[in-house]
C-alpha cells in the first residue's frame, strides 16, 4: 500500500495550502511556485508550459547574479587498485566544523525544496537496495554517511548531488544502466564531487557558482512536472550560466570525480570499467538527441562528457583487473530484480514485455508476479509464486527477502494483514537491521490491528535517519489507528498528540512548513488541556518535544542560502 496516496483523517483541519503560492527562496531570492497552476491544470497548452520554462530561467539567472554580492559559506574492502585515493585532508585543509554545519544546513535546506516539489519512488526495497550501494561506495572516500538519498521517479537519465551528502538520481538512470557496476559507476562519480569538494572548495567564483547550480537544479526538477522540454531548457540555462566563467574548472572537476570515482568503485568491489561504458551509452544517446534536435540527457548537460574525457576514462580504466567470476553474477543477479523491480512499480513495462523478459529473468518473473497482484489477479501470482518457491535453496536465497516481501504485498492487496505479517517477521529476524522489512512489517502489524508493535519496529529509523518521511508517515498511521482502537482515553490523547507531531515532521522534509506548525499547534492545544487532569505527568514532556519541534521548524522555513 503506497502511503502517499493516502488521506489521512487528521488532515481536515489542516490549511489548505494548496490554494496559497508555495515560495521558495534561493540565493536571495524569491520565486513564485507555479505548483497551485500545475496542480489544476491550468496549463493545458505547451506555449504555457514553455513559458513556465523561461520564467524558472530567469529566475536562476537571477540567482547567479544575486550570489555575485552574497556567495556562500563556505565494513571496508581492500584495496586493489594502483592508485590511492586523493581525497580532502580533513586535518587542516579541509572544512571547519562551521563550514561543515552551513554544509549540513544547506543540504537539509536542498533535501525538503527536492521532495516537496518531484513524485519519488518509494518502494522501500528499491531505496534499500540503492541505498546500500551508495553507502558502500560513499565509505570509501568519506568518515559522514549521505545526508540523504533521493531517487525521482522520472524517466530521463540525471543524478546529482548537492553539499551535506545529498545524493540523488533518476529512475531512468538506473534502467539505462546495463549492470549493478554502470549503477555503481553513476553514484561513485557523485560520490567523489561531494569527497572533493567540487562545490565548496576553491576560488569565490566556483563558490558563487553553487548557488546558481543548486536553484537551477530545483527550478528544474519543478519545470518537469510540467514539461520534460522546459526543464531541459532550464537545466541547460542554468549549467551555461553558472559554467560559462569557469569551464576549465568544470573540465577539471569532471575528470576529477572520473578518477576518483573509480578508486572508491575498485575498493568498494565494483568494476571500474563500467564507468566508461555508461559514458559511451550516454554519448551515443546524446549524439541521437542531437540529431533529431532534441535536448540532450540531464546527466550530459550538467555533467559535460567531452570526447578527451571519453577517451581518458577508458584509459584509466584499463589499470584495473576485471572481477572475478562469481562477484559478476552475484552484482547482476541483484541488478536483475533492481531493474525490473523498478520497471513494476513505475508501470514502466507491460504485462506482455513482462512475460516475455520472463522467460529468462527470475527478476522480470518476480516483477511479474508483483504485477499480477497489484491487478487483482491473484491466481496468476499464486502460480508464480509457487513455480519461484520451487527453486534451489541456493538460487531463492538470491531472490530473497524481495520474493517475502512480494508475497506479502500480494496478501495484503486480498486484505490478509496478519498472513502478510507472519510471512515478513520470518525475513526481518534473519534481516533486523533492514529498512525495507521494519517498513512492510510495520503496516502489516498496523493494518491487523498491531500498531505497538509497529512504532517498536519503526522509531528507530527516524532516530537514524530524521528526513526519512516514509517511517514518519507510517508512525503517524500507526498512531491513527491506535487512536481509533484502543479503550483507553488517555491513551487515546496521546496517540492523536503523536500522530499529530509525525505527521509534522512529514510537512517539514516536504517543504511544508505552514502545515507542520499547524499540526503541532494542534497538538499544543490538545497537550495543554491533558494539564489540568490526571496525565500531567505525561503532558509535560510531550510539550517540552512540541515546543522543540516548532522552534526547529520555524529555524528550518527561515534558513536562506
């Protein structure tokens, strides 16, 4: 069940806010959202779009102009590879604990702006397994995990990242990609522009520069909601604004993040040589683009991919040993279900390109099962089921905990919350430390009328990761339903405070500040009248945690880069 299309019951007294122009401010300056115009459609016509496209330009240019008069504040694996990895020293030459913090806000500041204005993909096991090969990549060449990992659901080819740790990429990289090692490479190339401090370091140009980069980015991630031409002409705006001054820099920071992205892949146990060949996939792409006068791939634009470059990757690349045999298979094997788990869930592929891809990958199978299930046909995805149940040991350990958790989603499409539970606590005793498993688990155990069990299972991944919306959504369903179900009154009190306040922290990653200090104004209100009775106790460091909240997300809606 995607939690984001739900309405919970708790939002009728919120604003509605869809009705007032959200603003966004960047380099000093503000901009008028057009979400209030996409969102009724008023923008039938492709001049309208277009003209959307020049506005959100301007607006960057605006930006880069402005950040002239106000720049910006500043389990390993061994390693095989002939070269050791430059990186920043952090004793001395590298930043300050305050530029450090600025770094930290901004990348907050760029995280709430990104998911308040792109549909995302959230299907946990998607995020899970990205996510454990962005950390395993990001450990090589930094001591701080990603602030967050962003994974847009938009089919063109794009992945950036932004100073804190932002690291984020389209779905329509990761099915361009040909294998988990071309993923690999796209990440670890980030991965080093943050570890080098491509955005940060150096001259006051490049550091007046970051601010046009990230507004133009935003503008054009807003703009493809729109119009997939509009945000390339913003995006493309934006790059020859911010690089026209400064391009050899750009050259040099490109073929920078090329080689040490390909240290931090060899270390990690990916194959460096997939770097180039995803250049080559994209170079052909964007020499098709222009030929038939199209705008050439995101990633392109804002990652210029020179012939010279081209070539030195694939010179450097060629120091480095292929892998073994079966480190391949077991990366492909994964990519298998990644690629096809995403072609599922986006409503990418056809139940007939399903069934044929099927026919030769156990991945397209799984997919297809789960397709099967989310059309009511349930019959078909039993079969599946049972044919994929049949395997070797060997072979279904690979497939797991993906072939649980698509037998879970099954049972729960037929309403079988506590079946689907059972079947997922077997996996998340083998796997505690999972994300993806404490999610499906906890709305299973939330849905058969668990919902204790589930704030057990999901607390601590707000604790390790704060912006983490999902978890925040499903502690606010959880505590919904213990508010409905449960006999006691002052329980009953508690539960609509906390549901309340997550649902809080859920608007403040999304950008929207107003709604989160109206529901934690509700929750003040309610927590004020438990004063006066028995549960004063109780009241007052829930109130303490309220007033907390609300001063962070007043410091958040008035932070400004």
């Amino acid at each position: 069940m995607d939690y984001f299309k739900r309405q919970s019951v708790l939002d009728k007294p919120l604003i509605n806010a869809q009705n007032k122009y959200v603003i966004t401010h960047y380099a000093g300056i503000q901009t008028r959202s057009f979400s209030k115009l996409v969102n009724r459609q008023l923008l039938p016509t492709r001049a309208l779009k277009l003209a959307v496209s020049t506005i959100l330009l301007a607006c960057t240019s605006a930006a880069y102009s402005k950040s002239q008069a106000a720049p910006l504040s500043d389990d390993s694996w061994q390693t095989t590879g002939t070269e050791a990895l430059n990186l920043p020293n952090l004793r001395g030459q590298g930043l300050s604990f305050e530029e450090q913090y600025q770094n930290k806000l901004l990348g907050e500041w760029s995280l709430r702006n990104i998911n308040g204005r792109v549909k995302m993909e959230h299907d946990p096991w998607i995020q899970e397994t990205v996510k454990e090969l962005t950390w395993r990549l990001n450990a090589q060449a930094r001591q701080q995990a990603p602030l967050g990992l962003v994974i847009i659901d938009n089919p063109s080819i794009n992945a950036f990242a932004a100073p804190g740790g932002v690291i984020g990429l389209n779905t329509g990289t990761i099915l361009a990609a040909n294998s988990m090692d071309e993923l690999a490479s796209v990440v670890a190339h980030e991965v080093a522009h943050i570890s080098q401090r491509h955005y940060e370091s150096g001259a006051d140009e490049r550091k007046k520069a970051l601010l046009m980069q990230i507004g133009g980015m935003l503008a054009a991630i807003a703009a493809s909601t729109v119009d997939g031409d509009a945000a390339a002409a913003v995006m493309m705006g934006s790059q020859t604004a911010a690089m026209n001054s400064s391009m050899a820099f750009s050259r040099n920071n490109e073929r920078d993040a090329d080689r040490v992205g390909m240290q931090i892949m060899n270390q990690a146990g990916y194959d460096p040589r997939a770097m180039p060949r995803f250049f080559t996939t994209m170079n052909q792409k964007s020499q098709m683009n222009q030929t038939a006068n199209q705008f050439l791939p995101s990633f392109i634009r804002s990652h210029p991919l020179s012939n010279e470059r081209l070539s030195e990757s694939q010179s450097r690349a060629q120091r480095y040993n292929a892998l073994p045999l079966n480190q391949q298979q077991r990366h492909q094997a994964l990519f298998d279900l990644l690629y096809w788990r995403v072609q599922s869930t986006g409503k990418h592929a056809s139940e007939m390109a399903l069934m044929t891809a099927a026919k030769n990958s156990v991945g397209a199978k799984l997919a297809l099962m789960h397709w099967y299930g989310a059309q009511q046909r349930f019959k078909e995805a039993d079969d599946l089921f049972v044919e994929l149940s049949a395997l070797s040991i060997a072979k279904r350990q690979v497939l797991e905990p993906l072939l649980s958790i698509t037998q879970s989603q099954i049972l729960t499409e037929q309403n079988k919350w506590q079946q689907a539970a059972e079947v997922l606590e077997s996996q998340q005793r083998l796997y505690p430390e999972r994300r993806d498993l404490r999610l499906y688990l906890a709305e299973a155990l939330t849905n058969s009328n668990q919902p204790t069990k589930a704030q057990v299972l999901l607390k601590p991944l707000t604790e390790q990761q704060p912006s983490d919306r999902y978890a925040w959504q499903s502690l606010q369903l959880a505590n919904e339903k213990l508010a409905k179900t449960t006999d006691s009154a002052p329980l009953k009190s508690i539960a609509t405070i906390n549901a309340l306040r997550y649902r809080s922290h859920d608007q403040l990653w999304s950008g929207h500040y107003e709604r989160a200090l109206t529901s934690l104004t509700q929750a003040k209100q309610l927590t004020e009248k438990l004063q006066n009775t028995a549960q004063a106790n109780s009241a007052r460091p829930l109130l303490a945690n309220i007033n907390a909240e609300i001063k962070a997300v007043k410091t958040a809606k008035d932070f400004k880069p």
